[in-house]
C-alpha cells in the first residue's frame, strides 16, 4: 500500500461541515488579501428614510408590550435554512419579526428584535426596542470577500446600522453584543425574559442558557414562551391601516396573475404537462410583481381538483375541464392574498360543472352575508354549510335529511367539503392560527378583520355515492373579505365569480 502524501493527509482529516465548502478553493495567501480589500472607491452615501411602515409598527410594539410588563422580549428573524449541501432557501423572517419590525422581503437573516417593556407603574411605559443584526463589514474585513453568507461580494452591500435605524425608528446594534444584552438586569428583581421558540434555535438556546443562570423559568408552557407566542398571533387579528393597504396590493397583484393564466390557456391545453404552464405563468408573475408566491400555487384541473392541496401540479390541462387555480402573491412586505377561481378551460360550463359551481356560489353568497362585524367568526362557517347540506339533500346525495346532517353527531354533507369555509389572512395565509379560540373560531368579528370565504364541492372520480356526470368535478370559490364598521368589503370583487361573469371573462381575455 502507497504512504499518504501531506496533501492527502490533510484532506483525510477535513472535517465533514468543511468538505461541503471545498468547491470554492479560495486563496487563503495574506498577499492575497491584501490585494482583494484594496483600491476600492468610496460608497455613495446611503439616501435612508423612516419607512412608512415604521410608525405602525412602533403602535404594535406598544400594544404587545401591555401583556408583558418588566419583561424583555426577544423575537428573532430566523436563520437561513439549508436546500441542499451548501445552497439556502431564499430567505423570508419569522411573521412576527416582520409585523413588529415592518422589515419584509428577505430582510434581515439572524437578526434578533429585543423589546424591553417597562414595569407598569415606571414614568414612561413605552417599550424600548433595539435590532440587532450583523450590518454591512468594512473592506478591510475579510468577510467583505470571505463569508458566502455577509459577505458583500457574494450577497451585495448590507445595510449599516444607522441606514436600519432611521429606516425602522428603533435603536440598533451589532449582533454579537446580544448576549450580554440579553443577560443585562435579568431575573431576581430584574426583568424577566421571554422568547418566540420556534424562531431561531440557537437564540432559544441562548435565552434559555440566561434564564437558567438567573433562575428565572424556562421555557414554554402558561405564562411562559407560548404566551408570547399566542400573543404576537393575537395581535394580527385586527389589522391596522398598513395592513390592509399591503393586502390590498396583493390582491391586485394576484388579480393579474388569474387573468395572465387565463391568456395563457392555449399553450397549457397544448402541454403534457399542462398544470405546470399554469403553475409557471402565476408564479413568475407573483415574482416580478411582488416578492414571490403566498404559498404553493394549486393548478388543479380536471379530477385534480378534487384534491384540496393538490400541489404537484404534473398534470394536463383538457378542453371540457374545469381548472381550479388557488394562487395568491406576496408583496414586497410580506402580506399575501388567497384566492380561488373554479375555470372552464373551454371557456363555457357543462350543465353538470354549473350546477355544481351555482351551488358553491350560493354557499358562499350566504356567507358574505353574515360575515357583519357582531356576529361570529363560525357564524360564517355555518352559513355556508347549511346551503351545501341543503344542495347535496336536494341531490338525493345525504342519507339523512339536510337538517340532520348539520346536527354535530351527522355531518355527512363534510364528505365533500371537508376544509373550513374561512381563516384569517396576513402575513400568513392562514394567520393568527395561535390565536386562542374564544378569539378566532368562536371569536366575534371586528372591523379590521381580513379573511377568506372559500366553500367548496368535491366529488372524487371514484365516489359511488354520486352520479356519474358530478364524478371528477371539484369547484371552490374563495375571497379574501374585509370587515367594515357596516358590513365587509370583498376586496377581491375585482375577479368575476358568477358563471356568467367568469364565461365573459375568459372569452375578453383569449380573444
């Protein structure tokens, strides 16, 4: 057996975390860094102003901050998560990182919000919040060519503290000093200290480290890290003006996107894999015009659509079918829509697939019409149901009477709408989902409440329950539904749902 050489020795004794790097073969001579970090130009100085966002954003601190007096909060980004090897996903923060920062897109990767609230009875009560974030290097820093993950050659220019500071309103600071701040004045008389778990592990495991050194309590439970958690979803349940300017724009923008797909029809009819054409068109646009997709797109067509998260999207797009799109944009700030359109691909309804698609719309028309602020958020639920139960018993499809059905002990009609006809939208598309459930499901609506009404039908192509010309149909109407002081608005009324309107729609479009 040949010796090793050196060089293969110390291959031999590279770690595994650092094999997956080898592919950069950077030099590491200090000649060379010399020459990389200098004669470089001077940056322009940055044009940073306060965002609009910024003074929302500083209210619903506040109100958090009334749950938890003498507490600090530590509400952290998240991190970059791994595709593959040494590749990431693109990055989104934690939803309540970006409700109480106002910072959307993918800003800012490990970056920590620390709000300290004061005591109750203190002379100023507002809490204080500081951000802490890894900011932009120096050319004389390695990592301005060396780190994949700041470094300004391989990720751009990052912002610097001040640039965040005037843009956000909030002190900032550099991310290494969290530790120390998190462990300042904690425990015995001192604050205490609580923190969004699920966000980022590593900052859990720090926090939980300080709390266990201060003997203050650790972890989740009543009182603990989940009452934050509850809280921040709590406090989205009610959207403030921002909100719902942002939402209102991924409607629109999602709007587009229903009507591109539309024109592009043909070309989907024409591939094998036509769902794909579908999926592709939606998304490319939710890309350009917002910051990407709310969620999977669903382009379900034919018996696909029976399928209520069907997300492969690999299949054909045929004359005679009906295409159910369930799309939604996401905005730059990180709000997204969620809409449902049920699409004849010929461009007209069978008699079979109208039917069907009146009696999702009545159940829906029933809901807008107890979605009124007093009323609760099951009310809304309810009203859908009891057209679909009385439908399907008019269909001779129950195998007990409408009214029966509806009862809690029968239920039957759930077999072919087994989903809720509504959850709240957001940041989230389904949001506030830790909400507690005297406030969402049993909940009383408000005005400033944004939700979906999307009641649905499915019949399956092997349902023997059903007659044959319902088998393979799957409708779903969804809107996304403001609560007004008098009523609600449906701001995605832009998009046609009577089958009408939709048959005239598709023919403006494909002319």
């Amino acid at each position: 057996m040949e010796s090793m050489t050196n060089d293969d020795q110390a291959h031999s004794t590279d770690s595994l975390a650092r094999r997956g790097t080898n592919r950069s073969q950077r030099p590491t001579s200090s000649a060379f860094s010399d020459f990389i970090m200098g004669n470089w130009a001077p940056r322009e100085p940055a044009r940073t102003a306060q965002s609009a966002d910024a003074p929302y954003a500083a209210r619903r601190r506040a109100r958090l901050g009334r749950a938890f007096p003498a507490t600090r909060l530590v509400i952290p980004a998240g991190g970059l998560r791994q595709r593959s090897n040494d590749t990431d996903y693109r990055f989104r923060p934690h939803s309540a990182f970006a409700h109480l920062s106002a910072l959307g897109t993918d800003r800012e990767p490990d970056a920590v919000l620390v709000i300290d609230v004061p005591d109750a009875d203190a002379s100023d009560p507002t809490p204080k919040a500081t951000l802490f974030f890894r900011p932009l290097a120096e050319r004389d820093n390695d990592e301005f060519f060396a780190d994949p993950r700041y470094g300004e050659f391989w990720v751009g220019a990052r912002p610097t503290l001040d640039e965040v500071a005037v843009e956000t309103g909030m002190a900032t600071a550099h991310i290494d000093t969290l530790p120390d701040r998190l462990a300042k004045d904690v425990g015995s008389e001192g604050m205490g200290l609580l923190v969004m778990r699920e966000a980022d592990a590593a900052v859990t495991e720090l926090v939980d480290r300080i709390r266990a050194q201060s003997q203050l309590p650790t972890g989740p439970g009543e009182g603990g890290d989940d009452a934050l958690f509850e809280a921040t979803s709590e406090l989205r349940l009610v959207k403030d003006d921002a909100e719902i300017g942002h939402l209102r724009e991924a409607v629109a923008a999602t709007a587009s996107g229903f009507e591109a797909v539309i024109r592009a029809l043909p070309q989907a009819i024409g591939h094998e894999r036509g769902e794909r054409v579908v999926e592709a068109t939606f998304d490319s646009l939710a890309r350009v015009n917002g910051n990407a997709v709310g969620y999977e797109t669903i382009a379900a067509a034919g018996p696909h659509a029976t399928t209520l998260h069907w997300i492969r999207n690999d299949g054909q797009v045929r004359d005679g079918q009906l295409l159910l799109l369930d799309a939604g944009v996401e905005v730059d700030s990180l709000y997204t829509a969620d809409i449902t359109r049920t699409i004849p691909i010929s461009g007209r309804f069978s008699d079979a697939q109208r039917r069907v698609y009146e009696a999702v719309l009545e159940a829906a028309d029933a809901a807008f019409a107890v979605a009124l602020p007093g009323n609760r958020f099951r009310d809304v639920h309810a009203a859908a149901m009891r057209v679909i139960a009385a439908k399907l018993d008019e269909w001779g499809l129950l195998p007990v009477s409408a009214e029966e059905s509806l009862a809690e002990s029968g239920q039957f009609h759930r077999r072919w709408m087994v989903h809720g006809t509504s959850h709240h939208l957001g940041l989230d598309v389904h949001d506030c989902a830790q909400a507690r459930r005297e406030l969402y499901v049993d909940g009383v609506l408000e005005p400033g409440m944004v939700f979906t009404i999307e009641p649905g039908l499915y019949f399956k192509p092997d349902d023997q329950l059903i007659p044959q010309e319902f088998r393979g149909i799957g409708v779903r109407i969804e809107d996304d539904v403001l609560i007004t002081q008098d009523g609600c608005e449906n701001l995605s009324a832009a998009l046609p749902r009577t089958p009408d309107d939709v048959e005239s729609w598709i023919a403006s479009l494909r002319h």
